[in-house]
C-alpha cells in the first residue's frame, strides 16, 4: 500500500492518522466484551472504509467509515469524561468512527451506527465506543443518502 | 444508612442479563438479596424523596413514583456513564449484526461516499429512535 490513504476531494483536513493504527479500547465493544485490542486497517484504496479488526485469532472484525467522509455534518457532542479518559484536549481532535451493517449483505440497505461512533485518539492508541446521550443520532443511517 | 451497609453480602453487581428479568421482591426492612443469572442482586426499597449511595460519590435520588414508573435522578461524576439499559442492549445488538459483515461490499460501499455536493445527509435525518423519551435529566 503507497497510496495516500485519503481521498483529498473528501477529506481534505484528516491525513493524520497512520496507515494501520493499533487502537486499546478503554471498554470493549458492547457486545464484546472480552475484545480490547483492534486495529484499523485500510479495506480499499480510497482511505473511505477501514476494517476494526480484533487482534484476538477468534475476535470480530467490522467495517467501520471515517465519519467526516460519509457524514460531513456530524459533530456530536462528546462527554467530557470521555475526553478525559482518553486523553484529548479537545474533542475536536478526536477521530470518530461508525460501524457499518449490511443487513444479509444487501449493499443499498447498509447503514451507519451514528449513535455510538468509535472515537480514536488519533495521537495515541486509545480509543472506545461512545453510546452518546443524545438520542438524535440514529443507530442505523442509511449509508447511501 | 452508612454506604458499607449497602454493600454487605453483595458480592458482585453485574449487568443483568438482558434475556431475564430480575426476581425483585418487596421486603418490609427494604433490604433483601435476590439472584439473577447466578449474580448475587441488592434488593432495597425505597420511597419517594430517599435516596440509594453507591460508594463514595454516586447518589440515586428517587424522585417520583407514578403506577409502574419510577423517576430517578443520579448524582454522579462525570466520569461515570449513565444510561438506560435499552441503549446499551441496542448498540451491542447493532454491533453484533456488524460483525456479520463481509468484504464482498467495499467496492459499492465506497461508491457511497457523498461528494462534497451531497453534504449535510446528517443534519436531515432523524434518529429511529430520536429524543422520544428525553432524558429526565431535573436535578433531583
């Protein structure tokens, strides 16, 4: 892989973050509970789709999208203790993630997970997902508008 | 009532297994033990203006009691994540059925990425489940 991860067009401020990123969830995936560590792998060229890959042989792997890059209007209000925890300044640093699901791998009907977007200290290795108390973030956005 | 108290004989407190309910009974002291899913439950009963501590800094605030509904208010550091258990039980849900995916999508995937003309899908879409219950967040 020597491409540049990302699309400029599409996401013209993010080249920060590595090709592939080891990332230590503070908490595990709900749902996983035993699955702390994961990387973030590049799925295809265009730096638009990443696989979160468990590092465990038996763990799960998903596919997850830059939120900036499909959702450029999505700007959640993180808690602070949620900055704190992971170390960030700001939360405007913070790299933010949404779990794809393509439901019986019907492309047309795949959709996002806005309501608990994986956050990723783009500095360090830490990252969680972030059940947000704001309930207008839907758990699955149609991906394709 | 001293927050050790509260704790004694309470081994581990777990979340419940969300495909059963809890045997809660009502005890005239307000204190009993109950098991769930072979997890050890404090079982207290309590009534409108008392309030349950949870260690050192985290109150519970009973706030009001209307037929089967019970409005609660948490004190809380900011640290500590509070949320109704449905929400959880919907995210891990949602990322179970994720982890189902395969590599087969990315190509058309991708192709779904909004060009810059597309910005803003977010900001007109409503949540499936969107500030129908908001969160009862008066100080208690």
């Amino acid at each position: 892989m020597t491409s540049s991860v990302l699309t400029p067009s599409l996401a013209p401020a993010a080249t920060r973050a590595p090709k592939v990123q080891a990332l230590e969830l503070a908490e595990p995936l709900p749902g996983f509970p035993v699955h702390r560590d994961y990387v973030l792998v590049p799925a295809e060229d265009g730096g638009l789709i990443w696989w979160l890959q468990s590092m465990a042989p038996d763990g799960p792997r998903f596919l997850a999208v830059r939120a900036h890059s499909f959702f450029p209007g999505y700007a959640p209000a993180l808690p602070g203790a949620v900055c704190t925890e992971l170390g960030l300044h700001d939360a405007a640093e913070a790299e933010l993630y949404c779990l794809l699901t393509v439901p019986d791998g019907d492309v047309a009907s795949a959709t996002a997970n806005l309501r608990a977007p994986v956050v990723v200290h783009p500095g360090t290795s830490r990252a969680r997902q972030v059940v947000l108390l704001d309930g207008a973030h839907p758990i699955r956005q149609p991906l394709r508008g | 009532m001293p927050a050790g108290s509260l704790r004694s004989g309470c081994e581990i407190l777990q979340p419940l297994d969300s495909s059963t309910r809890p045997l809660v009974g009502r005890a005239k002291d307000g204190h009993h033990h109950t098991t769930h899913g072979g997890v050890l439950v404090l079982t207290l009963t309590r009534s409108v203006g008392e309030t349950i501590r949870i260690g050192d800094d985290i109150e519970v605030h009973v706030v009001e009691v209307r037929g089967g509904t019970v409005r609660l208010g948490f004190k809380a550091p900011r640290e500590v994540a509070i949320h109704r258990e449905e929400v959880y039980r919907q995210i891990a849900e949602a990322n179970l059925l994720a982890a189902q995916v395969t590599a087969d999508s990315l190509g058309a995937l991708a192709a779904f990425a909004p060009s810059s003309a597309a910005a803003g899908t977010v900001d007109a879409a409503e949540g499936d489940e969107a500030a129908d219950e908001p969160a009862d967040d008066a100080p208690a």
